[in-house]
C-alpha cells in the first residue's frame, strides 16, 4: 500500500485504537510496526495536538506531503484498517483533513480477491 507520510501520521493517530481485543491489537501493532515513523522522517513533521483531541500535520518541507512509500500491509491488516475506518464513518467523525487518507483505506484493493469475496 502506497502511503505518504501524512498518511502514516493519521493512521498512527487517528484510525488505530489504543485499546481493542488481543487479535485486533496484534495485527494493530503490526502495523505499528511496518508504518513507524522514523527519527529522520519525525523532524520533516510538526505535529500539534489540538485540545479538541484532534492532531494537525505540518511539514516543513511542502515535497514531504506527497512522496509515497510503498508497504507490505497484508489482506488482514488492510481488512482491519478498513473496519477501523467504516467505525470512523458511522461515527461521523470524517474531518476534511483525515478524508484523502480515510477513501485511500477504504478503495485500496486486497491483494487476494479471495479475501475480498470471504468477507463480503
């Protein structure tokens, strides 16, 4: 899955949960994992947490926002990330700001069309 690091910095803040069951939180942490923001990547950012417990992205370098790595989330982790969102969307909790990565999740495609056809 292709991601900006703006990207990251909303899913690490805003779509992953502090708390959730033993399954999810493994596959949480996985995530975690392949995603994290590295020492050399934290200081292109200036992050501010709001009071209204929502964060705001900058870069200090416009060219940051748009450079995008690729990660190899598996179907699981997508599938997760994906509920995590539909959770956000029914709870109307979409901002202008989270959206282009929220729609990324939702249309990025199973890398088996089996999974995809499982869960539907």
């Amino acid at each position: 899955m292709n991601l900006t690091l703006r990207d990251r910095v909303i899913i690490l803040n805003t779509v992953l949960p502090q708390y959730d069951t033993r399954a999810n939180m493994m596959l949480k942490i996985a995530i975690d994992n392949k995603i994290a923001i590295s020492d050399s990547e934290q200081k292109k950012l200036v992050v501010k947490n709001e009071n209204n417990g929502q964060v705001t992205v900058g870069f200090k370098n416009q060219e940051d926002i748009y450079q995008e790595l690729d990660f190899a989330i598996t179907d699981a982790e997508l599938e997760y990330l994906k509920v995590r969102v539909d959770f956000i969307d029914r709870n109307g909790m979409f901002s202008e700001s989270t959206m282009p990565t929220y729609i990324k999740i939702l249309d990025a495609p199973f890398a088996n069309e089996e999974h995809k056809e499982e869960d539907m």
